[in-house]
C-alpha cells in the first residue's frame, strides 16, 4: 500500500475506529514505558505491554514466566507508579505473554 493511501486512510472519517485503536495503542505504549521506568534497572525488558481497564485492573503482560514471578513481588510498585502517572488503578494482575 503507498503512503498517500494509507495518510489517506488513517485521515478519512470512516476510520474513525482505526484513529481510536492507534490511540489506545499509544496509550498502552506509554503506560508501558511508565511502569518499566519505576522499577529497578535489572527489570529492563521485564514488561512487554500493560493496560489499564475499565473496572481499573492494571494487567502488566511480563516477558516470561521468571519474569512474572519477579513482577507479582512489584505489584504494589507498580500501582504506585501509575498512580503517580496520574492514572487510578485498583488491583494489578500480571500475565504472561504466549508467544
């Protein structure tokens, strides 16, 4: 697909739905960043997406199972993190990513 047609797509009225997906995405990607950024430096590449629900569950998608175990030991860091960022979490559960 040329990039007119695609500049052409993500500006039409009828993707609407892809402009708010795209923003969603953003927004997980910066969620992300933030909570990786308030934990220690040896968890680099721990977090590979987060989101924060509607009922206010903060999922944290770690990289492995090693990694989850480590981050369920973060989840009150993590919680402060976001709330710090501005954001309202509730409970945080930390899945593991099927790759």
């Amino acid at each position: 697909m040329a990039s007119d047609e695609l500049k052409n797509i993500l500006k039409s009225s009828k993707s609407r739905e892809l402009g708010d997906i795209i923003r969603r995405a953003r927004e997980m990607g910066e969620l992300t960043h933030v909570l990786s950024k308030g934990l220690p430096g040896e968890y680099a590449g721990a977090i590979v997406a987060a989101n924060l629900r509607e009922d206010g569950d903060l999922i944290v998608i770690a990289a492995s199972p090693a990694w989850a175990s480590r981050l369920r030991y973060e989840t009150d860091a993590l919680l402060a993190t976001a709330r710090e960022a501005g954001l309202s979490p509730t409970a945080c559960r930390v899945r593991v990513t099927q790759s």
